[in-house]
C-alpha cells in the first residue's frame, strides 16, 4: 500500500463507526499469517494510517491517537486494509519493523491459555514467513558458522547445486522412502529453495504472489466455463507449472 496524503473518504465511510466511533482492527503479519496483536481505530486513526501507510490505532486508555512505533520504532508498515461482512472490524496486513507486543514478543497472542494445549501446528504460511524471517537475517549478519552465510559465501551456483541435489533426494525418499524420510528431504528442499530466493535478491513473498496470481487466473478461467468437471481439474492443477492450460 503506498502512503496516500488525499486519504479517501469513500474507504472512512465504508466503516460503520458505531456509536463510540471505535471499531477492532486485528494487525496481522502479511508475510507469515501471525495475528500480531488487536486493537482500536476511529476515523482519525484510519485516515492516518491510509495517508502515511504505517499503522495508527485510538489508544482506549490514553484516550487518543497512537502511531504504532513513533517512540519505540516498531513501527507497522501496512501492506493492505481489509474490512469485515459487517463493516465493523478492520484487518491490518503489515510488515512489522519489529515486535507488536510491548513486552518484546513478536505478537501480543504469545500464551496459551491453560487446557487449551492441543497439536495446532503453526502450518505453512507463518512456518515459511519465519524461515524467510531467518534467512534474510542470517544473510544480513552472517553470524560466524552459520550455514546459511556458508551459502552465501559459496554463491547462488553453489546453493543452486544444493537445490539440485536435494530435489533428487525428494525424489528418491517419494519412491523409496518411509514417509519420515520423505518429509524431511522435503523440508531440505524448501529450506536450500528458501536460501537460493533470497540469495537471488527476492523474496519467498513474491513467489506466493505468482502463485496466487495463477490461481487467480485459473479461478476466472473455471467459473467462466460451464463444465464442473473441467474446472475442478483447473482447481487440481492450480499451482502447478503448467500455464498452457
Ligand atoms: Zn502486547
């Protein structure tokens, strides 16, 4: 989302305000999915955040404007503003320049409530969010041992080679393998595919975009289509690398 200091009326009237002027807004990581924290917008703080793209709130306790990071620097540079069915409740999607909690934790969301513990996993999108975290961090400190700088020292030829040699591994482990040894050659995959993304300069973000904009475009195609048939195996193949179809 690019700052915009005309701030449209049209998106500060969608909202139904209520009558405390207050709607919820959820902050969530674009990158990786996490729900980073909750709070409240009016008008005033909507519009701020529309003209400056960073996210801005209503403080309920100090009873005005907050800029998410004017003092601490964490600021929330927001990607895109969803609203709800209801129109009273606002979706942040943004990339945090550093942890939404005032305690330091990346998301105000980090205890789990006693007798809730079940086997959630955290699942792809915030899983390869973190890795691209990790990953783009290693490559700007290199820490010392790292491999990921080893990596980086030997060159995108090298991790390129890496990637090479582990997709025959996924390979091998798919057609003899038990499903342990599949899994984690895949996960050896995704890691050196990873690294080689961001070696090249780019993110694991944009290739999501790519697929996201295929799937897009696969979608469109379908329901233009009158066969069910046909666009439930537009559906199976929308990721895939074929664009013929
Ligand atoms: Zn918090």
């Amino acid at each position: 989302m690019k700052p915009d200091p005309r701030s449209s009326v049209d998106a500060l009237d969608a909202i139904d305000w209520g009558e405390d002027g207050l709607v919820p807004v959820v902050a969530q990581d674009a990158s990786s999915g996490d729900v980073l924290m909750l709070a409240y917008a009016d008008r005033e703080a909507l519009q701020r955040t529309l003209e400056s793209a960073q996210a801005h709130y209503h403080s309920r306790s100090r009873a005005r404007l907050w800029h998410k990071g004017a003092t601490s620097g964490n600021v929330q540079h927001v990607r895109e503003v969803r609203y709800d069915c209801d129109a009273d409740a606002l979706l942040y999607r943004v990339e945090p320049a550093g942890p939404a909690c005032h305690t330091g934790e990346r998301s105000c969301f980090f205890r789990l409530l006693p007798g809730t513990e079940g086997d959630a996993t955290p699942g792809i999108g915030p899983t390869m969010g973190l890795l691209q975290r990790v990953v783009e961090q290693r490559l700007r400190e290199l820490p010392e041992g790292s491999y990921v700088r080893r990596l980086h020292d030997r060159g995108v030829g090298y991790a390129g080679q890496k990637v090479v040699e582990e997709a025959g591994e996924v390979v091998v482990a798919a057609l003899q393998g038990d499903d342990d040894a599949f899994l984690a050659e895949a996960a050896d995959l995704l890691f050196h595919l990873s690294v080689l993304v961001a070696l090249r300069g780019q993110r694991l973000d944009a290739v999501a975009a790519v697929l996201s904009e295929r799937h897009r475009e696969r979608v469109s195609e379908s329901s233009e289509s009158s066969e069910p048939s046909e666009s439930s195996e537009q559906a199976a193949r929308l990721s895939g690398p074929d664009r013929q179809g």
